[in-house]
C-alpha cells in the first residue's frame, strides 16, 4: 500500500492495514496513541473503535520479576518457542523507569536480539513519558491493535518494582511471576500481593550450579502459596523451574499457560476477568480524556507554570493553586 510517510495517515488507511497486518501502520498508529498531541490521539481512538471487533482474540501474558531475573532472556526463549508453533507473537512492555531516565531500559535495541529480527514477532518497548496510568491506558489500546493486526499471544512485560505489576495484572489473562532463587522475597523486592496475583511462578536460572538452589525455591514458593485463599478463578497458581539459557522448562510454562486457559474458559472466569478488566479500561479512559484534556488546555498551559512557581516558593498553597487552576479550566470550558 503506498502513503505518504510525513504526514498522519488517514483512519482508515490505519485500519486496513493493521487488518491486514502491515507492520508499519501498526507502528505509525501506536505512535498516535502514544503521541501528546490531541489530535493524534482522536485519530487513534477512531482507529480503536473501528478495529474493535477484531480484538480480543489473544491469549494476554503479563511477566514481572525485578531487573536482572532474567526477563527478557526468558521471552526471547519463551517467544521463539510460541512462533515456532506458528502463533504471531507481541511483546508489549510497561516500563514504570522510562519517566525518569527519558530512554526506556526495556527499548534497548540488544534485547531479544534472535526474536526481533522473526516476521512473526512483534516487539515495542514503551515509550510513552506519562504517569504510569497513562502508559498503562496507552498499552492496553496497543494490545488491541496488535490482535486486530492478527497477534494471537500478546506479552506485557514490566520490571517488577512496584505499582506497573497491578496495571499489567488489569490487562492480562495470566499472570507470570519471574523469581530467583536464593535471594530473599525482600530482596527481590516482590510483595505478598504481587506473589497473591500471580497465576504461575517461574524459578529462572534453573541451571549450572543455581539447580539446587532453584528446586529448594520452588518448594518453598509451592508451600508459601498454599497459604493463599483460594482463587477466585479455581486455579491454583503453580510453581515451576526454568533455563533460558538451557531452554528448560520453557515449554511447560506455555503448556502450564494453556491449561489455565483451558479450564478458566470452561468455567467462565477468563470472560469475566475481561469483563472485568473493560470497567477497569473505562475508568482509565475517562482519568486519561480528563487529565490531557486539562493540561491541554491553553488557558491551564499559561497559568501552569507561574502557579507552580508560587506553590514553589510558598506564596499560595497547593491545594489553593489547585481549585485556582480548576477553576480556570472549568469557566473556560463552560465559555468556550
Ligand atoms: P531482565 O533484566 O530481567 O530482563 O534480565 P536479563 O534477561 O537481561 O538477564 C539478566 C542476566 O541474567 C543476564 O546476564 C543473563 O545472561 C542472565 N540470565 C538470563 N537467563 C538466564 C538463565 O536461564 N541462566 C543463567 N545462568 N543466566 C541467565
């Protein structure tokens, strides 16, 4: 299909080619969502919606585990073994870092050398410099794309350290916790809700002389989960060992992610976990309309910087500058 580079293409330029799984529209249009231009941004949401009923035909993973686990060597062994079966594979990734350093350490060109260069994977490391809810919201209207561009397993990978596991938990139909063993929970930095989220546990590094230690985590992670209530979806969360770099146990994670979704999908819970998850999208939604549509706004654009400067050096309270600001916006939406 021939379009012009420069300029935005046209929605439904957009949809036919995702639909058809053109992988630079797909890009150019996950670069709308991520844009902070509002007009970018409707252009992408009516690419959504004419593309949405050619979602939600994906099994959606979500990994976590702190830097250094071994996450990207493990979906690099993971994800040539899913296209090796002839899926269509996407990594996502929610990078709760890349606010702060600017570049993403998960956009590094060096990780999951052999799977980015397969056709049948698709790998975007986020770049969206917002809060955390806005990455998260951005994320789930890509997730999108990719299934409607024919993507059947979507990975949403995040650096375990905090809030991003429970937004990737809000968007994902499994969950995959990746742990070492040896080092202590606290060390890892996982909390017991992050542990209570997840639908599997995988022991990474299982190899050389870590095997040991590896199988004592397993069992210990195994008995620390039978402490948990049970879980809603009448799974019970197991616990496995694996080697990227032996390429062990990556098959049983994907068989393990199978079953779930074999017996979740019998007994409904998968369909309301998405229904779920689609309140949960709403409300994002709405924060993320409200929030743009305030920052944007010219007249809250030429005060912002004078009040923060205020509330800065004392001369008017926050919460004062705050209905200050609001205000404004409010009086300037009413009027025009
Ligand atoms: P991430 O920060 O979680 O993405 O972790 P990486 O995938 O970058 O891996 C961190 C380090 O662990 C790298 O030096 C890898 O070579 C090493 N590593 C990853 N997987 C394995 C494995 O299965 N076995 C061993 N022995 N080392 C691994």
């Amino acid at each position: 299909m021939s379009y012009n580079r420069k300029t935005r293409p046209t929605v439904n330029e957009c949809v036919e080619g995702i639909l058809s799984g053109d992988r630079i529209l797909l890009s150019r249009t996950i670069t709308l969502i991520e844009s902070q231009l509002h007009e970018d941004n409707q252009l992408a949401r009516q690419i959504i919606e004419k593309i949405m009923p050619y979602t939600g035909n994906s099994t959606r993973i979500g990994i976590t585990g702190v830097p250094g686990v071994g996450k990207s060597t493990f979906i690099e062994s993971f994800g040539n073994l899913v296209v090796g079966q002839g899926h269509k594979l996407s990594v996502l990734a929610i990078d709760p870092s890349s606010k702060k350093s600017g570049g993403s350490i998960l956009g590094d060109k060096t990780r999951m050398e052999s799977l980015s260069k397969n056709e049948n994977a698709f790998i975007r490391p986020s770049s969206a410099r917002t809060s955390l809810g806005g990455v998260a919201h951005k994320t789930r209207e890509t997730l999108l794309l990719c299934e409607a561009a024919g993507y059947d397993v979507i990975i949403i990978e995040t650096v375990g350290v905090g809030q991003s596991e429970i937004a990737v938990h809000e968007m994902v139909d499994f969950f995959l916790l990746l742990m070492l063993a040896g080092a202590g929970d606290e060390l890892q930095g996982i909390k017991k809700g992050i542990m209570e989220m997840a639908d599997g546990i995988a022991i990474t590094k299982a190899d050389g002389e870590n095997m040991n230690a590896a199988k004592k985590a397993k069992a210990a992670y195994q008995n620390a989960l039978h402490l948990f209530p049970a879980a809603e979806s009448g799974w019970s969360a197991k616990v496995v060992t694996c080697s990227a770099n032996e390429n062990t146990g990556i098959r049983e994670i994907w068989q393990l992610i199978k079953d779930y979704g074999k017996k979740v999908k019998q007994n409904g819970y998968w369909q309301e976990r998405r229904n779920r998850q689609n309140v949960a999208w709403m409300y994002e939604g709405i924060d993320e309309y409200l929030r743009t549509g305030f920052f944007n706004h010219p007249a809250i654009k030429s005060e912002l910087g004078k009040i923060t400067k205020q509330v800065e050096n004392g001369q008017i309270s926050a919460l004062k500058a705050a209905n200050h600001l609001t205000q404004i916006f409010e009086q300037k939406s009413i009027n025009g």
